[in-house]
C-alpha cells in the first residue's frame, strides 16, 4: 500500500526518533514487527538516504552505522525557510493557503474577527450592511 | 508585407486595450473560473497572432527579398541607391546578419524561458520530496474527509512539526500537501476540510503550471499591459476559484474561519511579500458578500464573450493570415 517514498520517510523518522547511530539490521528487526519487509529493501531504502545526503554512515565493523544528518528539526524550519522566502522561483510554483500579510492587513482581519465574535455580523451578510446599522 | 502589419497592430490592439476590459469585469472576483479562463485566452491570443506577425513578415521578407534590400537601402541612401549597391555583398551581408541576430535573439529567450521553467520544476520536486520526509502523514480521518490524508492525484498530504501556521501545496508527481503543527493548532475539523480543499483544488486545477507559465512572459514582454498584468490577475484568479472550491466542498463560514485564523495566527514578520496586502481581505469580503444570481450572470455572459472573440479572432488570424497577405500582396 505504501509506496517507496513512504518507505524513505518511515526510516528517517526512525533514525530521528533513535538519537543515535543505526545499522540496517536494527532497523530492519523494528520494521520486521509492523509490516513484511525485505531485508535488502530496508538496506537499498538506507543507501538512497545516504546518496541523497539525509544520512551520513560509518564503517563499524563489517556493516554500516547511520546517523541523520541534521534533525527533524533543522529539515522543518529549512522547509518552511524555503517555503516562505525561497525566492521567485519556488514562490511562483508553491500555493500558500493565505499570503504572508504586513502588520496593517493583519489588524484589519483581526477588527473582522472581532466583530464576528461578538455576533453583530452574521456570515454570509456584507459588511456595508452592518456599518448602517 | 500590409497584412503582417494589419496582424501586427491587431495583436497590439489587442495586447493594449482587452487588459482593461478583463481587469474591470473580473475585479470583484464574480465567475472567478471564467475570469481566470478570460485572462489566459487574452494571453494566448496575442501570442498567437504575434506569432502568425511575425511568420508573416518572415515569409514576406523571404520571398520579397530583392524588393525589401532594395526598400530598405533606398531608405536610407535616398537616390545614392543603385542596383549595384543594394545587390551588392556588402549590403546583403549586414541586412541578412539582422535577420539572423533577430532569430538568434528569439530563440535564447525562448531557451531561458524553458531552462528557467526546468529550474522551477527541479527545486519544487527537491521541496516535495524533502516534505514527503520530514513531514508525518496527517492521522487518517483529520481532515474531516474520512480518508486516509491520501487523494488520487492530490498524492499526500504531510505535517511539519512548526509552530508558525502555514498551509501550501507542492506540485509535482506526486503532488504534496503541506501542513504545520501550528496550522492544526488553530484549525478545527471543518476549517482543515476547508484548508485541503483549496489546496486541491490549486492541484487540480493545474494553477502552479498557469501562474509559473504566465509569470514567464512577463519577463519575456516587458512593458506589454496583457503580460505585465495578466500573471498576477491569473494568480489572483486562481485563488478565487480555489477558495469557489473550498466554499462548495466545506461552506463559507469554515472557509472565512479558517482564512481568519490561519491569517491572523501567521503574525510573521514579511516586509518583502506585502506587497499583497490586502489580498486576504478581500477574499474574506468576497466571501462574506457573495454576488447575486443576476450580477453572476451577466458577468458570466461577459467573459464568455470576450473569450469567444478573442478565441475567433485568433483563429481567423491564423487560419487567413495567408490568403490575406497573397491578397494584400
């Protein structure tokens, strides 16, 4: 049901969520419990990771032991870096659900909120028409 | 050579005067799907008939080329122009070197223009990807949809653990929607449907291609009122008819709630971007104050009029480009 993708991201939250560094044959005795799971899916799944730069690994002994890069943390606030201030090229193709908005319009929909909390302004009923009143 | 002429001005006829009908029936946002529609047949059509302008002045120039050397030399030289300098190599030369520099200019910008466009997709892909990593699915049913966060085609919907409010989508195959903790802090159940479904419906609706696309020319055609305006109407547009979507799917007052609190929750700093201020309330307003039937109407008739000529006319343009320059000739 999941896809190869889903696979990439259960593994880095379980690299996360670990705190340290991992071989394949951990991970893969977790997976084992929750769902059937090929050994060298866990395996190739951790390499792409690796060639990606989401884990970095080192020898010990005859395996490999991984380690995230930078945290869960340091992903998200990059993400929404990126997200919010990427530049024209990402803003054009990212569709926020509401624009950023200056001080000004933030105080106006506030002045909004407030009268519709306080009920004088049913939904669905102009402003203009409350203004009359 | 009249009859690219006659093309060339109706193109700027076009490009000058239909940007202020268009802005005027589609400023209140009524049939907000027809105006989109509106502004991206405007933009086509005058790249259609530039196009069929300069196909015409091409092919008038290639199969005139004597006259045109002769006609272009006796513009400037006056009576100096003899046969023997306009035939001569060292007129042809340069004027051929024109035509090819003209070409050349063209075809680089057309180059940019995609390799800019690749450039946007390749960045956006790495954002999805990253996303689809870091972010945890949304539990199964939060969305108020009963589904498991998962649409066909919308692909999946992930939360960033962020205390800042934010809500966008990723196109891309596949597509992602992006939440933040933060976001579901001040969204109920209905205002989250409401949320999802504008940002499907930007999926769906292949407003990321539209608004990226139209932003292209504006680059392309300094200057010119339909592509230095029509972009932001498109990406204006398009919030519209995401916000039409979430409206029917979810109601107005969990689409107002949610514009409320996802607006006013964000008290980010962003100097840069306010520029749209103003943006927000007006969708709040248009919401809280939606059109008549008649008004929908009439608007509606409007743009499907406009849409319908220009359509037309383009194709009248191009289907008789042709036949009216061997006649004009």
């Amino acid at each position: 049901m999941r896809g190869f993708g889903d696979l990439e991201s259960v593994i880095m939250h379980m690299v996360w969520d670990h705190g340290c560094a991992v071989t394949v044959r951990e991970l893969f005795d977790e997976l084992r419990d929750e769902r059937s799971i090929a050994y060298t899916t866990v395996m190739s799944t951790m390499d792409n990771l690796h060639r990606k730069g989401w884990l970095a690994r080192e020898k010990d002994g005859k395996a490999y032991r991984y380690t995230a890069t930078a945290s869960r943390e340091e992903y998200s606030a990059r993400l929404m870096r990126e997200a919010l201030d990427g530049g024209g090229d990402t803003e054009a193709v990212l569709s926020h659900f509401v624009a950023q908005m200056g001080g000004a319009e933030s105080e106006v929909l506030r002045t909004v909120v407030g009268r519709l909390t306080r009920g004088d302004a049913p939904l669905g009923r102009p402003p203009a028409r409350e203004a009359r009143k | 050579m009249s009859a690219a002429l006659l093309v060339f001005g109706y193109t700027l006829a076009v490009a000058w005067s239909v940007p202020v009908l268009l802005s005027r029936l589609t400023r209140q946002g009524i049939s907000a799907r027809l105006g989109l529609a509106a502004w991206l047949t405007a933009m086509a059509s005058v790249l259609a008939s530039a196009g069929a302008a300069v196909a015409l002045l091409a092919g008038a120039a290639i199969a005139g080329w004597p006259r045109l050397a002769e006609a272009v030399c006796r513009s400037v030289a006056g009576r100096a122009c003899t046969p023997v300098v306009y035939r001569s190599a060292a007129f042809e030369v340069p004027l051929g070197a024109a035509a090819a520099i003209a070409t050349l200019t063209a075809a680089v910008l057309a180059w940019r223009y995609g390799r800019a466009m690749r450039k946007a997709g390749r960045r956006t892909r790495a954002h999805a990807e990253a996303a689809r990593i870091t972010g945890r699915r949304l539990p199964a049913g939060g969305d108020g949809d009963g589904g498991t966060g998962r649409q066909a085609g919308s692909g999946a919907t992930v939360v960033l653990d962020v205390p800042q409010p934010a809500a966008y989508c990723v196109p891309g195959r596949p597509a992602a929607i992006v939440l933040t903790s933060g976001a579901l802090a001040v969204l109920d159940r209905a205002q989250l449907g409401a949320v999802l479904a504008h940002e499907r419906a930007h999926l769906a609706g292949r407003h990321h291609l539209l608004i990226s696309l139209s932003r292209g020319l504006t680059t392309s055609f300094p200057g010119v009122p339909v592509f230095t305006r029509g972009p932001a109407e498109v990406a204006r547009l398009a919030e519209l008819c995401a916000d039409d979507a979430a409206a029917r799917r979810s109601g107005r007052p969990a689409l107002i709630a949610a514009l409320l609190a996802m607006g006013t929750g964000a008290a980010v700093p962003a100097p840069a971007l306010a520029v749209t201020s103003g943006a927000v309330t007006a969708r709040v307003r248009r919401l809280l104050d939606p059109p008549r039937r008649g008004r929908h109407a009439r608007y509606g008739l409007a743009l499907i009029t406009v849409i319908l000529l220009l359509a037309a006319m383009s194709g009248l343009v191009i289907a008789f480009a042709g036949p009216l320059a061997a006649a004009l000739a």
